[in-house]
C-alpha cells in the first residue's frame, strides 16, 4: 500500500476528535522528548543517562510522529510542509526575537 492509502484509511475511519487526540499526544511526547534533551546539556542539574545522540534520535522521532497527526487531522501530507512554510514569515520570530533582545538589554 502507499502512504497516502495509510492516511486516507486512518482519516476515514476516525473522527476529527480522535484525529485531534492523536496530535495531542504526539505534542506532548514530543514535549517530553525535548524536556529529555534539555536534561543532556551541560548546564542542566537535572541529568539523565541516556546518551546525547539517542535522545536527539528519539526528539526527531517524536517531531515526524506529530507532524504525521498533523497531516491526519488535516487529511493532507501538504498540511505539515505549508504550516513549516508558515512560519518562515510568521510574525512570532519579530515576537520571539524582541523578548530575546529585551532580555539581553537588562
């Protein structure tokens, strides 16, 4: 079967709720990934044994399995790649980029 089988099958068979509880959980494993990869760098007290490299591994893991929820949702493999298109002109980086600079002025 192709991929797009794979989607047109979960997307027929759940709901939009159950499409949304699934990006749901994807976030927030991909939350705790992160979390994880936060406790590896050096300026964490909170360290980890797991390998540097695995959890990297396992944060990009979690990344594709919430952007394949994402596309569920929307019934579209596009839907990922136009949201990443996105945020290349998003008005958060002005956002984001103006608390970091406030931050660094104190």
């Amino acid at each position: 079967m192709r991929t797009e089988d794979y989607l047109d099958y979960i997307n027929m068979n759940l709901s939009a709720r159950e499409l949304l509880e699934q990006l749901a959980e994807e976030a927030a494993e991909l939350s705790q990934a992160a979390l994880k990869t936060c406790r590896t760098l050096d300026d964490s007290n909170n360290p980890t044994s797991a390998p540097e490299d695995e959890v990297w591994e396992h944060l990009d893991e979690e990344m594709v399995d919430m952007l394949n929820a994402y596309c569920a949702v929307y019934g579209d493999f596009s839907a990922a790649a136009n949201a990443l298109l996105d945020c290349h002109g998003s008005p958060k980086w002005e956002r984001w980029y103006e608390r970091v600079k406030e931050a660094q002025q104190k």
